[in-house]
C-alpha cells in the first residue's frame, strides 16, 4: 500500500493493452473513484513512459529497465507523479511542456511547444485547463492519443472533464478539445479513469455536445484555424492545411483551408469518382489546372470539380504571395482518387495504391 494524498491507494502490476507496444499499470484512488494511470509506449523510435505512478514492487521498474525507455513525459505540472525516481534509476531525461515546465520542482530536461515531435508522438497543448501547459500526445499510425487529466475516463465508457472551478476557463477548454476530435482518434488513454477504446472521437464529441449551449462548439471563425503543414511532403507539395469540418464535428462534409506560398502546390493533378469538390478563394490569385486550360483565379472565385475524369485539378500559386482557399468535399468512403499524370488510383478505404497498366487478368496469380 501506498498514501496518496490523504487516502489509502492500491496499485496493480503492468498490463497490456489491446494497442500494440502499450502497457500500463494503475492505482486506485478512493476518494475520486477511479483509477489513476501511467503508460508505457515500447516502439522502435524509442520507449517513454508518461506519468509514471509509484510502483509496489519491483516487477514495474524491472519492466522498464527492459523496455529501455528514453524518456519520461509530465502531461502537466500536478502529473510529475514519480518522475524523479524514474528518471534517476533508468537515466531517462524529463520531458514538459514550455509553459509547465517551469512550475516542475524537479525540472525538465527538454521542453515542447505545441506541434513538436516525440518518438513520432504529435505533442498538443491545450487551451483553458488546469495548467496553460496541458498537453495531449496523439500517435496517426496508431490513431491514440495519451492524456494526464485533460479528460477524465469517467463514468467507464465516456468521458468527462474535471470540475469548472480548477479549469482556467471552461469554455475555451471545451473548444480547445475540438483539436483532439479532428485528428479522429480511435483511442484515448487517459492518466484518470478508464480509457477509451475504439470510439475515442465519438466519445470526445458526446462531452462536447453535452455542454452546447455553454460553449459554441459549432463555430470556428476563419481567424481561428489550426494550420498544419505536412512534415515530409516533397516541394512543391508543401501547402500549409487547416482542418474545419472535423473540428465542428461534421460527419458526412469534409471541410478544410489551403494556404500556399509562391511557388507551393497543395497536391497532384487528381480527380474523384464519388466526392465532388468545391472551392472558394479566400485571399490571392491561385493557378488552377484542369483537362481544358489553367487558369488564374481571383478573390471570391468558386469552382467545382465533378466526379469524372473531366473533374481533375491541381492547385499551385504562381504569383509572389500567398493565398488561402476554402475547400469543400462531400465524404464517401467508396471513393477511387485517379491522378492522370501518374496513372496511379488509390482505393481511400484501404489506402492501396495502384497504377493503372498493365490490367491484369481476373485470375491472375489465382
């Protein structure tokens, strides 16, 4: 046994999880009713630990040692937890985020912003919680994302925020949430309570709803939007992208921003078989080429690209200065993407990518 506060708290030893590399281990703690949690991430980029409780026994620490971990991440500055000893008996530096990082009597050895990078790990902070610092990690190859108490697994199976008065601002907490929602995360570990499996982003979306008429969560102004840029992409498909429609929650419309600059292209010549597509320019004089001519576009032009081959585009910026564009799509998950200049299709329920020639036989390697 271990005192926890004033309350009495028990632990259990670490235990797999259905996600491949992830394992935790747990404490109970009576007075809020649910478990507290720390993870464990095995990977070939590197192992880390996030949160990391103090242990009963041996078994967790000899684990670790195994494991090799490179790192322990403090989610914000009331999770430090047993970050010390952790750090000192595996050797691993201690990594917070640049407004927590401060407030650690223990200290960080590396500090992260929102958007930087661990062990492939996508490092978000969000707005309005307990710390300015809170922050969230969220893995795309795995679709899970990891959290201290930013959400609180609870009552099992949904989701829930800690109460409004230990909150900065409720509200912008609420909104701010809307971030995690739109990289659509298929699990959410939790540092309290229990985690969320399978439908993370539906059960981010309930909390969000359940609390409508506190918080706007169906408006985001164009001066709001999260830019992104796409780590890796080859010039000059280096357009900077800011998601809408999954952060309003929308189902069946996908909604996004293009921003270039001189000389960026957003993708390849391509067209749909199933999404018609809908552009708006914002701002600049984009350049548009389809199979019948490229053409120089102005503020306020809209155009529409059909579900034939006739639909195909790309979009580039020719001039010397930026310009953003809405773009507007309908979502079908029976969608083929052709891209003439390639012959390449891909199959956007499996992501397979094919080039068109030679056609095969039916029954080819059959």
């Amino acid at each position: 046994m271990w005192e926890y506060g004033s309350r009495r708290t028990y632990a259990s030893r670490m235990q797999k999880t259905a996600i491949d590399g992830i394992s935790f281990w747990s404490r109970w703690q009576a007075d809020r009713g649910v478990y507290f949690n720390s993870w464990l991430v095995e990977q070939a980029a590197g192992a880390f630990i996030v949160d990391p409780l103090e242990p009963d026994d041996d078994a967790v620490l000899s684990h670790l040692r195994t494991a090799g971990v490179r790192a322990i991440v403090v989610t914000n500055r009331d999770h430090a937890r047993a970050a010390a000893r952790f750090g000192r008996e595996l050797n691993a530096p201690i990594i917070a985020s640049e407004p927590d990082a401060p407030l650690l009597s223990l200290g960080a050895d590396r500090v992260v912003r929102d958007g930087d990078d661990i062990f492939g790990w996508r490092v978000m902070v969000l707005d309005g919680y307990k710390t300015a610092g809170e922050m969230v990690l969220y893995s795309k190859a795995l679709r899970t994302a990891i959290c201290g108490d930013a959400f609180w697994g609870a009552p099992a199976g949904a989701l829930s925020l800690m109460s409004d008065e230990k909150l900065i601002d409720p509200v912008r907490a609420l909104l701010s949430a809307r971030r995690l929602r739109a990289l659509q995360p298929v699990n959410l570990l939790v540092g309290d309570g229990a985690p969320v499996f399978g439908n993370a982003a539906a059960a981010i979306g309930a909390l969000i709803d359940g609390r409508a008429a506190e918080a706007p969560a169906s408006i985001l102004n164009i001066d709001e939007l999260d830019w992104r840029d796409f780590p890796g992409e080859p010039a000059p498909f280096t357009a900077d992208n800011a998601e809408i429609g999954l952060v309003l929650g929308a189902e069946r419309l996908g909604v996004a921003a293009a921003r270039l600059r001189p000389g960026e292209s957003y993708c390849p010549l391509h067209w749909h078989t199933r999404e018609e597509e809908f552009f708006v320019v914002w701002d600049g004089s984009p350049t548009i080429r389809t199979p019948a001519a490229t053409r120089v576009l102005r503020r306020g032009d809209c155009i529409v690209f059909q579900t034939n081959p006739s639909g195909a585009h790309r979009l580039c910026n020719e001039s010397d200065a930026p310009c953003t564009l809405l773009l507007i799509a309908n979502i079908d998950a029976g969608d083929v993407c052709s891209y003439p200049d390639s012959n390449k299709h891909v199959v956007e329920a499996t992501g397979v990518l094919v080039r068109d020639a030679p056609q095969l036989d039916y029954y080819d390697s059959e």
